[in-house]
C-alpha cells in the first residue's frame, strides 16, 4: 500500500537531514512555531490553549523525533536542534517561537541568533528543560541506555545524549543579551514555567526578561507581531 503524502507536512532540508515542518492552522497575521520537549514531537492538532493566537500556527519536529531524519550514531547538541530551528526559519520567515522543556532552550539560543526573525521567545517546562551536570558520564553508562533498533523515534541517543546537555549559566546570559540587544521588540524573552535550573536562574536576572503567565506571553507576543 502507498503511502499518501500529508499536504500540511513540508520536509525542509538541513545538511542531509529532513525535517518534518508541519503546518497545524494557516491563516494570516504573526506566525507561531512551536518546539516541542525532549523526546516528544509536534502535536496533530492546535492545542486548545493556542486557540485565540491570531495568525497560522507550525510545529517542528526536531532532529531525531516525529518525522524528522534519525541520525545514524547520536552526536546531538541543542545547537543542532538551533539550526534545525534556523532551517524552518529560513523557510516560514520571522515567527514567534514557543518552546517546551527542551525547546524552550532551543527557543533562547535561536532568539539569540536570529533576534530579527524571532518575534519573541516564550520558555516553558517541560522534559529536557533542565539540561544535564556538568560531571562526566562514562560511554558504558551512555551505551547501556541505547536498546532499540536503529531508525526508532524518538532516537534513544537524543534521549540520551540531550538530557545530559550542558548548559553554563553564563552561557545563557551571553545568548539572552544578544536576543535582547538585536531585537526589534521590546522584551522580547518570556519565561512562563515555574522551574528555574541554573542556566534558567540566569536568564530571569536580565532585567529584559518577563516572567508572566502563558496567555500574557501569547497576547503579548501577538500584539507585537
């Protein structure tokens, strides 16, 4: 049986990866794109909380989930997952960009890199949010996690390899400075989780950093888009 190709779905290349850019809602107005946490994908509908977003609505599937390309070997970074983000960019034009757990990291690097094409970065939890130590995990103890086959998604060396992610504080402060110096929009960083990791703690001291609630950050946002 053939397989019948989904007209909301769009492949978008990077390097010999595929990215799976899947349109939730069309419309007109600001776009939202949505990144989804660690070893989650982009949901098949709008979730209801998005229903008052004035404008189209995206998801991606990050590297090594949903319907993206499986890497042979692991070697992910979050700055993998930032040009994954780079690529649907390049693609869709400036978006608001919501992140969960690990995709809301993504969403701080990318708004630090391209602070002109996001139109606001909201951070939320959510699994892979908090990152891993910066203490050193033996390869055994980091093979003993990867059991399924080949070709799986989510990959298991994203699982593994992701939430053990090293994030430094100053790190993150670096890239919220840049985010918040190249935008074009006032505030444009909103933290609406309630977990503060390290790298978290540092973002919410930049005095350009809102930390509000989701639907504040989402109205907001719009209103500025």
């Amino acid at each position: 049986m053939t397989d019948v190709p989904d007209p909301s779905v769009t492949f978008v290349a990077h390097g010999r990866l595929h990215l799976a850019l899947h349109e939730l809602r069309g419309g007109t107005g600001p776009r939202l794109l949505l990144l989804h946490a660690l070893g989650r994908a982009t949901p098949d509908t709008v979730p209801s909380w998005l229903t008052d977003w004035p404008g189209p609505i995206s998801g991606l599937d990050f590297t090594g989930h949903g319907r993206s390309t499986v890497p042979v070997g692991g070697g992910y970074s979050a700055e993998l997952l930032m040009a994954d983000v780079d690529a649907a960019l390049a693609e869709l034009g400036p978006c608001t960009v919501y992140g969960e757990g690990l995709g809301g990291y993504v969403a701080l690097l990318i708004a630090g890199g391209r602070p002109t094409l996001v139109r606001g970065a909201i951070i939320d939890d959510g699994p892979g949010l908090v990152g891993g130590s910066a203490d050193a995990v033996s390869p055994t103890a980091v093979r003993s996690l990867i059991r399924a086959a080949a070709g799986v998604s989510p990959d298991p060396w994203v699982l593994a390899e992701l939430s053990r992610d090293v994030r430094p504080a100053d790190y993150a402060s670096t890239v919220t400075r840049l985010a918040v110096t190249g935008s074009e929009l006032d505030d444009p960083i909103s933290v609406v989780g309630s977990a503060r990791p390290a790298w978290l703690r540092a973002v919410v001291e930049d005095p350009s950093v809102v930390v509000e609630d989701l639907d504040a950050a989402l109205r907001r946002f719009a209103a500025q888009g």
